[in-house]
C-alpha cells in the first residue's frame, strides 16, 4: 500500500513538476504556423511582382536564353517559396527543430541555387530572386541573426567564385560579368528591392521577437511573482489568493472546505548539521510528498515560509482532509535522505481543520490550523492533529493550545 501511495506520488509530482517547469522545446502554436503561412505568401508574391515587372519591361527571359534556361529559371522562382509549405508539412517540431530545420533547407538551397546560377548562366534574375526571397523568408522564419549568418553565407558563395574565377579554376563566363553588365538595366531593380526586403524582414523579424520575448519576461516574472523558486510550489501569495477563492467557492456551493499545515520536524538541526543544500534538497522532496498526496489541479498545496508547508482541500470533509495528511506522514517516514555519509529521517507534523461552506472563514482556517499545528509538534511531532473549527471554538474563544 505504501509502495503504491509512493508511485501515485512519485507519478503526480512529475506530472506537476512538468506543468510548471518551463520547456524549451514548446510546440508551434497557431501564431507560429500563421507567420510560416506569411512568409510563403509573400515569397511568392514577391516572385510574382518581380518576375511580372521583368517581363514586362523585356528585361528577362531574353532572346538568347535557350528554352532550358527559361525552364531553369522559372522552375527556381516557383520552387523557392515552397520552402514554407515543407516547414508547414513538419509543423508537429518543436520550435528548436523547426528552426534547425529550417536553416538547413535555406543554406542548402542556396548552395544549390548559386551552382545552378553558375552553370545556366541566368544569373541576374535569379540572384535577385534569390537574394530578395530567401532573406526575406529567413527573417519571417528564423531568428535574426540566423537570417543575418545566411546574407553573409550567400556573400561568401559569390565571393568564392570569384576567387576561382580569378585562378582560373572555373570559366570567365562568370556573375561578375552580370552582375555588372549594366546595359541589362536591372541591377539597381534587384538591389532596391533586395535592401528593401531585407530591411522590412530584418524589422519584422525583431519587432516579433523583442514583443515575444517582452511576453515570455512578462509570463516569467508573473510566475516568479506567485511561485516559490526553491520547491516550484506556489508561495505565500498565491496561497492567500487560493484561499479568498476556495473560501468564496464554498460559501456559494455551501460545500466543505479543510486546510493542512504542515512543518518539518528539527528542520534546523538538518541545516545545521548537513549544511543548507542538503535543507533544500529535503524542502524539494517535501514539495514532491505534498504535491503527490493530493489531487493535482483541486487542491492548492504552497509553501507558505521557511519550512513551514500548507494544503487547502476544497470539497473535503476533515475525515478526508485527515486521511490525507496521515498519507503525507507515512511517506515522509519512509523517506531517507544521505549526507556525509550518514542516513538520516525528515518527519512532519501537521495541523488539520475543516469548515461547512455556510461558515467558511479563510482567517479561522489559518488559526486553527496554527493551533492544531502547535499540538502536533509540541505533542512530540511526527503526528497528525486535526478538529474541525467548530469543536475549536467550542474549548473557547481564543483556541485553547
């Protein structure tokens, strides 16, 4: 029986420890797939613009082009956006492996498009296709200094054929000789618009990032705001903020409503004699006990200051809410923690109360629990004291200790 409270535990608390802990590798949302989505729009609507401005002004194809080239290159202006649809194909990545990715495919498929400009001698056109698309899709795509490690990598390509040009490693029948053969009367076109892209990606690109990542530190400091950073538990604030909630709850529903509180037995001791990362160490494993021992997204389990621990159980009646501290002693005496070489056992004591919903009081709650708590440990400790509020206030006023 033991055994199996101790899996139920042990499953529970990873269960929650994963809810809270922050992944990084978080799945694409719809945000994320709308912006892939963008980006192939406007690759091809650039390609469409560029190419039908091109015609029109009988820039490109020219006559001399040979049927294949004209075939090349329109197969490379229409091939080029539909990069976005193979990111969308493997939209189920994470967004470390879509970025991957996607730096793979744009860096491969510009060696690949820079050897075809080579060879077909279509080199005009394309380059700036190629440079006004690709840089444009990188910045919707990637990260910005990504997209900026692709301009370079597709000035260094240029640069390398013109090195081996200089060595006569490959024919003078070169992109220089394009690139600066201005009677073709398009190079300022492709220059504009490749800047012009560029910039607007690159601004693009960094206002999505600077407001993403002003809504991750926002989420962060949120979380950090109502979170103990030790245990992961939700801390004292957020404790307060459940328990106004749970108690309006079960004064509506008129449903009962039990606390726990709970401390660490000789806690000091253990810091004084283990040093305090072994006392943080236990405080973590308590958290662990505490958030397998209840129902994971019902009840509100927080450590509320130093070792010093508390449950809020809504629709719980005391027997209930008893059972369950009782549960959370018997684990921790099962427990066993090792330091110096040494084997030693961290033991609880817990204070239980409840209420009926017509009288629910979080105030009342609080100082009951305190009293009860008191009496387990000055009762010898490692034990589970519970009475319900009435039967308290019934030895009195002030809650007899």
């Amino acid at each position: 029986m033991i055994q199996h409270d101790l899996d139920n535990m042990n499953d529970a608390a990873t269960g929650e420890r994963a809810t809270l802990a922050k992944s990084a590798s978080d799945p694409l949302d719809r945000r994320d797939l709308a912006r892939l989505l963008y980006g192939y729009l406007a690759g091809t609507a650039a390609i469409a613009v560029f190419g039908s401005v091109l015609l029109a002004a009988e820039v490109y194809p020219r006559p001399e082009h040979t049927t294949m080239e004209k075939l090349l290159l329109w197969t490379v202006m229409l091939s080029i956006p539909l990069h976005i649809p193979a990111l969308l194909v493997i939209h189920r990545l994470d967004k470390a492996g879509l970025q991957r990715f996607a730096t793979w495919i744009l860096f491969t498929s510009s060696f690949l498009l820079t050897a075809l400009i080579h060879l077909s001698g279509t080199y005009t056109a394309i380059v700036g296709i190629l440079i006004f698309t690709e840089i444009g899709m990188a910045t919707l795509i990637l990260a910005p200094r990504t997209a900026g490690l692709l301009v370079l990598l597709q000035f260094l390509q240029f640069a390398a054929i013109v090195v081996l040009e200089k060595l006569g490693v490959i024919p003078r029948q070169t992109i220089l000789l394009e690139l600066f053969n201005f009677n073709a009367g398009n190079m300022q076109m492709v220059a504009v618009l490749a800047l012009f892209g560029g910039v607007l990606g690159t601004i693009f690109s960094w206002s999505t990032y600077v407001r993403k990542r002003f809504e991750e530190i926002h989420l962060e400091l949120a979380a950090l705001a109502v979170t103990d950073k030790l245990t992961g538990l939700p801390n004292r604030r957020s404790f307060d903020e459940a328990l106004y909630r749970e108690v309006a709850r079960a004064r509506r529903l008129g449903s009962p409503i039990s606390m726990l509180m709970c401390d660490a037995d000789h806690f000091k001791v253990v810091n004084d004699t283990y040093g305090h990362g072994k006392g943080d160490e236990v405080l973590r494993r308590i958290a662990d006990v505490l958030l397998g021992s209840v129902r994971v997204g019902v009840d509100q389990p927080a450590r509320i200051g130093g070792e010093e621990f508390a449950i809020i159980l809504s629709d719980s009646s005391l027997s209930t809410a008893t059972e369950v501290a009782e549960r959370i002693v018997e684990t921790m005496r099962q427990l066993r923690f090792e330091a110096k070489g040494e084997h030693f056992r961290v033991t609880l004591s817990i204070g239980v109360t409840s209420l009926q919903g017509t009288a629910a009081d979080g105030d009342l709650l609080i100082e009951a629990t305190d009293v009860l708590l008191y009496r387990a440990k000055n009762g010898g400790r490692n034990q589970v004291v519970a009475m319900s509020v009435e039967d308290l206030q019934g030895e009195g006023p002030a809650f007899a200790v």
